[in-house]
C-alpha cells in the first residue's frame, strides 16, 4: 500500500502531474523536490512557475493538506514508499552523442541520491522521458547502493501536451505502466495502477514490458511531430500550386485511417520536447546499426526547420527583399497558446532571422516575461546581448506593440488575437501593411478587406 509518493523534479510535467494526483489520491501524502529554490518557492506562491489553465486551482486545494513543495531530496528520498524521476532530459550539448542523444546527467544524479539516502525498499518510476533501456542504468546505479535493498524500475512515461496538461491529466487517452515481468515487477506494477485508477478506468492503463514502455514515448512523439512536418511540406506545395493547405487537411483528415488531429500547418513545432526526442531517436537507431531508420526520422527535423526559415525567408523577401531599420511586430512567442513555456518556440528562430537582417522586433505575448524572451535569444549566441536589447523589445500592449511596424507576424495561435482591432491596427501601421500568418488564425478576406496585405502559410 502506498502513503507517501515523491516526486524529483518541480517543472512542467512533476508539478501538474503530482498536483492532479494528489486531488484524486487524498490518502496519499505527495512531496515534490527540486534543486531550484526559486521554482519551490513559486510553486508555494500564488504565482505558480508553470501557467496552465486550471492548475491553480488543483494547487490551492491541494497544497498544504496532501501535496507539499521542499528543497530537502535527501528527507523526501527516505520518506518516500515511491519515487517519481520528472527531471529533465535535454539534449547532450558535449562530448558522445553531442547535438543528438539525451543528456542523462540529471536522471543519474537522482538514480545516485536515491540509492545513497534510502534506508527501505523503493519504487522508482520514470517519469522523465528517457532512451529506451535506461531503466538498467538506473537500475545497475540503485542496486550498487551496497545494502541488501530492493529497488523496482518502472516506466512511466507522461503524455501530457503543455496548455492542456490538467485536462489530459484528468482525462487521459491512456496511461502506460511498464515493469519486470517478474513477481515483484508485477507488484510494483499494480502498486502504480492503484494510484492511477483512483481516477482513471483500469481498461485505459496499460501495462508494458519496460522497453516497450520507454520506446512508446518517443515512437508517439516521433508520429506527432511527424505529422505536423507531413503537413508543413505540403503547405509549401500548396503555396506554389494554389491549393490550400487548410482544405487539403480537412480533406484526407475526414478519412477515419488518417484521422484530424495534428494536422494544422504552422510556422513550425516548437515545445522542449518533439525536437529533443527525435534527435535522440535518430542517435538510438544511428547507435543500433539501423541508418536507414536514423535518416527517415532525421527528416522530420530537416522539414520543420526548413518551415521556420521559410516563414522568416518570405517576410524578408515580401519586405522588399530587406527588413534592414524595419520594425515588425510578433504577436505571440511562446511556442504554442495557453503556455508560458517557450522552449524551442519558432518565434525564437524566425527573430533571429530577422535581427540578423538588421531588423527590429517587437513582441507581444500575454505570458511570456521580456527576461525569458531575451535569454531564449542569448542562448542563440548570434548576437551580443546588446544588441539583442537595443533591436529587440517586448511591451505589454499588442497595440503598441504593432504601432508603425511594416509587419505583423503571428507566431503563436493565443485565442485573444483574431478578436483585435485590426482596423485600429491598421491605421497605426506604416503602409503598405503586412500581416503573416504562421498559425492561420486570422480571416484573410476580411483583412484584405481592411487593406493589409496578407501572406497565410499554405494558402499561396
Ligand atoms: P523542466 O525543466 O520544466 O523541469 C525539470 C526540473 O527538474 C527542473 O525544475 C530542475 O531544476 C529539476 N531537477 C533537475 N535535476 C534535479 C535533481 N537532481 N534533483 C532535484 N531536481 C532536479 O522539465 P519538464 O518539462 O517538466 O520535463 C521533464 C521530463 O518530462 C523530460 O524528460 C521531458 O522530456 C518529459 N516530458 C515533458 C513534457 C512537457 O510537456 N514539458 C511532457 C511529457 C514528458
Ligand atoms: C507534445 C505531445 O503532444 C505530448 O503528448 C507529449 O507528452 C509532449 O510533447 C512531450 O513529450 O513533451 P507539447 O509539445 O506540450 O506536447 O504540445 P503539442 O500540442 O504537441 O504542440 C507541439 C508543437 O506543435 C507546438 O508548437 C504546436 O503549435 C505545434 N503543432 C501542433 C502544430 O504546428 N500543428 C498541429 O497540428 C499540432
């Protein structure tokens, strides 16, 4: 019987995911550790570090009576009857498998804590998304603690989508448990299907060997990403022949084979995740001595960079072929609506296009901080950060935001942005104006009718 769950990792996917547990398990008592004092104390805030819709309100009824936030890994370690890995996994910027295999590093760094600080039989699960067969590396660390404990490995891989975590949280397609196929791996197993079927029906748990369950995660963030990058290479296509890519979607999404989801053109995926896991399934089948396997996925990759720098390539050239002392104002920046997760967000790519065209941009988002938007443009290491600041700016009013710009460019779909003053926008804009619409959210007719020029990805 479980009673006390810990969680390794206070970020996107351990703080939702611990939260939304606890609601339905108030027997149980939950206690999220990190290392980053800043992101605890936010946590233990009234401004949460992670924005998704619905959270805060898990949080207030939960904080406090079943759900707890600390920096002290080594007591939550030795409390624990269970143990969630949801650190982060990165891709390894050095050394073997630089700029393709995951970074393990943290993971590890827990598996070690873990076998150092734990004075009982412990179940650990990986929740983090990891390459297939980690769980023996994690196992090999744990069980060379040097005392005669019993350590169980399960996979437990998490299917959550930033925006909407609390509902597919609440309401999972399915969750998926992989464990030993042995007795204690098949206990350790039901252990984690009771907490899940507090709330979830026992039929949409799956159970899994650990492989299986480690190589899932990244096979369906692989098919998801793929997807998008299918669509994307039409939307090029329809661009040069006149169809439109919004019909062609609809069309082949209407048969039940192909299904509709995942199929919105865009300026291109962004999101810590489908980049990082691709990357690391191409160096898994590159290590396998399965190329053939490694290029077919490698190419997912290839297409959505191509998407990012074709938005940023058909402003410039719409713009007279410079964008050079030009403002052009970005409405969004984090990489989808409903987040302030901006990791990857291809608003980050198609500005540093144009500031390297000697443009200028200015930024609009309803939750992303000027501080997050600028280190995400330092890490890029193109520019000085000075002239980072002097050429980029954000403001916290879209109107002000797009006052005397040549350009607008959506680059995230936030659901305040069709319903604006564009006449009013229009106005205020230096003519001709232009609008590109890299997450087709906007009504090009009644734009054009306005007098903006407007450029939608896919529509020619
Ligand atoms: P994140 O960066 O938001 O959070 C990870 C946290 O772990 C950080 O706060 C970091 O300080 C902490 N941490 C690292 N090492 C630690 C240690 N040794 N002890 C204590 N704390 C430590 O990452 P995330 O977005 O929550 O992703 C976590 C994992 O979940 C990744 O493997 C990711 O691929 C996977 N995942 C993410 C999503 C998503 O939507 N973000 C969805 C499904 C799966
Ligand atoms: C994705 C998966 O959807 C989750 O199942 C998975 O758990 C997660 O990755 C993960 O492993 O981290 P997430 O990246 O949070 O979730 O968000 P998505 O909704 O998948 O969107 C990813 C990117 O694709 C966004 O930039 C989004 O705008 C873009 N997208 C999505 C499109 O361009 N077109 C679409 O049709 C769908």
């Amino acid at each position: 019987m479980i009673k006390k769950i810990t969680c390794i990792g206070a970020g996107y996917v351990g703080g939702p995911t611990m939260a939304v547990m606890a609601l339905k398990n108030p027997q149980i008592r939950f206690h999220i550790v990190d290392i980053n004092q800043a992101r605890i104390d936010a946590w233990m805030s009234d401004t949460l570090p992670v924005y998704e819709p619905g959270l805060d309100e898990i949080v207030q009824h939960t904080r406090g009576k079943n759900l707890f936030f600390s920096t002290d890994v080594e007591g939550a370690i030795k409390e624990a009857d269970m143990i969630f890995i949801s650190v982060n996994t990165p891709t390894k910027e050095y050394g073997v498998g630089k700029g393709r295999a995951a970074d393990l590093k943290y993971v590890e760094l827990c598996a070690r804590q873990i076998a150092e600080f734990s004075d009982r039989d412990k179940i650990v699960v990986e929740k983090s998304t990891l390459p297939v067969r980690t769980a023996e590396a994690i196992k090999t660390i744990l069980d060379s603690s040097g005392r005669d404990l019993n350590f169980q490995v399960l996979s437990n891989p998490e299917f959550l989508a930033e925006g909407t975590a609390v509902r597919d949280l609440l309401e999972p397609d399915r969750v998926l448990i992989g464990g030993e196929q042995t007795d204690a791996g098949k206990s350790a197993i039901d252990a984690l299907v009771q907490v899940y079927n507090a709330w979830i029906p026992r039929e949409r748990i799956i159970t899994t060997n650990v492989w299986s369950s480690e190589l899932s995660k990244l096979t369906a963030n692989a098919f998801l990403a793929q997807r998008i990058s299918s669509i994307n290479a039409i939307s090029a296509l329809c661009e040069a022949t006149g169809a439109d890519v919004e019909e062609v979607a609809y069309a082949i999404g209407t048969d039940s084979r192909i299904g509709p989801k995942f199929l919105k053109s865009s300026v291109g995926f962004g999101g810590s995740c489908f980049q990082k896991d691709i990357l690391n399934l191409v160096y898994l089948c590159d290590y396998f001595g399965l190329p053939e396997v490694a290029r077919y996925w490698e190419q997912v990759i290839i297409m959505n960079d191509y998407q990012k720098s074709r938005f940023g390539s058909k402003i410039i050239s719409t713009l007279f072929n410079t964008v050079s002392g030009k403002k052009i104002a970005f409405l969004g920046w984090a990489f989808k609506k409903d987040t302030n997760d901006t990791r990857e967000s291809a608003a980050i790519y198609v500005a540093d296009q144009l500031l390297e065209d000697q443009g200028r941009v200015s930024v609009y988002d309803p939750q992303v901080s000027p501080e997050r938007m600028y280190m995400d443009v330092d890490g890029l290491g193109t520019r000085s950060e000075a002239e980072n600041r002097d050429r980029l700016t954000m403001l916290d009013d879209v109107y002000e935001a797009c006052k005397d710009a040549h350009a607008i460019a959506i680059l995230t779909e936030w659901d305040e942005f069709p319903g604006l003053d564009w006449q009013r926008i229009y106005d205020n804009m230096l003519k001709p104006a232009f609008i590109f619409d890299g997450r087709l959210i906007l009504d090009k007719k009644t734009l054009e009718k306005i007098g903006f020029q407007v450029y939608s990805i896919g529509k020619g």
